[in-house]
C-alpha cells in the first residue's frame, strides 16, 4: 500500500472533527514548508553579530592569545 492511501484509510477511520484537525495540520504544514522555501539564506556578513570586534579597540588575535595562555597556565 502506497503512502497516501494508508493516510486516506487512516483518516476514514476518524471522526469528522478529528479529520479537520488532520487538515488543518496538513494546511500548516503547507505553510511552513512554502515559508521556509521563500526565505533566501544571507550572508554572514549581514548578520548582527558579524563585525562586533571591529568597534573594539583590542586586537582580537591578542586577545585570543592572552585567553589561551591564561588555560594553559592553570
């Protein structure tokens, strides 16, 4: 049995209120599924968080670096 008529022979067996919430689950599914395609994926460079070390006076490799030898010492 393929895939839609087991849903179908699943759905038939419901009562009537139960099949409209089947459908209305299948409805946002729909949805999400068309939203999640429209969206187009960004550059990183867009993002909020892209750049937060440039307002910074610190050299971020320093810095790095000085977190790093703070591990190692411990």
């Amino acid at each position: 049995m393929i895939l839609t008529q087991e849903i179908q022979k699943r759905l038939r067996d419901l009562p009537e209120a139960k099949q409209i919430e089947a459908l209305d689950f299948i409805d946002s599914l729909i949805q999400q599924l068309s939203s999640s395609q429209s969206i187009k994926p960004q550059s990183l460079k867009q993002h909020a968080a892209f750049g937060t070390w440039r307002k910074r006076n610190i050299d971020a490799i320093q810095y790095q670096q000085r977190l790093r030898s703070e591990w190692e010492n411990k």
